[in-house]
C-alpha cells in the first residue's frame, strides 16, 4: 500500500514538475515549438501553443516531415525532419498566434517551426 502510494506521489509531482517548466522562460528560451498554420502569398501565421511563447523579432529554424525514401530499419522511423528555412517572429496577434517573415528558405502549411539554438 505505501509503495503504491508513493509511486503516485512521485508520479504526480514529476507531472508538476513537468508543467511548471513548460510555463517557465526557459522553456520558451530552449525549447519552444509550434507549427505553420498559414502560409501563402499575404501572410505566414504560426501557432506558437502556448501564452507568451513567442517574442517579435526571434528566429525559428522551420522543418518539414518528410518520409525517409530507403526503408528504415526495425526499431527506427520512417519519417525524418528536414530543415526547409528560417522565419522571424513579426507580431503576436494572440496568445496562440503570430504573424512571421520567411528569411529564409521555402516554407508550406503544416512545416515545424523552433526556436533557433545559436
């Protein structure tokens, strides 16, 4: 029974854990990622995921999933990211969105936008 309990107990505080980092500014500093959710000729739009989770002028490097062309190996995944460019943050239109400037690089709907680590 208390071994039980004490597995909760440490299960729930890692969860705490967890969220507390996600929230925090390092997070956002290190780790932030979203995705494309617009892009054409008028604009770039990215959902950012989460509050406060962009900031105008940073750089995100942008990947695409692309499935690998040779067959993966048991154990490993089809699928690979490639780098396709890089996008500047222009203006949060929310607390979920914001409007980016491709610098570089072709960006489509649905590519992987993160935090660029220079």
């Amino acid at each position: 029974m208390n071994t039980q309990l004490m597995r909760y107990a440490v299960i729930f505080s890692l969860f705490l854990f967890v969220a507390g980092c996600a929230s925090s500014p390092f997070y956002h500093r290190q780790i932030m990622a979203g995705q494309v959710v617009q892009a054409d000729e008028t604009r770039t739009i990215i959902c950012i995921g989460e509050p406060n989770g962009a900031e105008t002028g940073q750089l995100l490097d942008t990947y695409r999933a692309v499935q690998r062309s040779e067959a993966a190996e048991e154990g490993q995944s089809a699928w690979a990211r490639e780098w396709v460019g890089t996008v500047r943050v222009d203006e949060i239109i929310d607390a979920h969105f914001a409007t980016v400037e491709v610098v570089e690089g072709e960006v489509m709907k649905n590519d992987i936008v993160e935090l660029e680590r220079r």
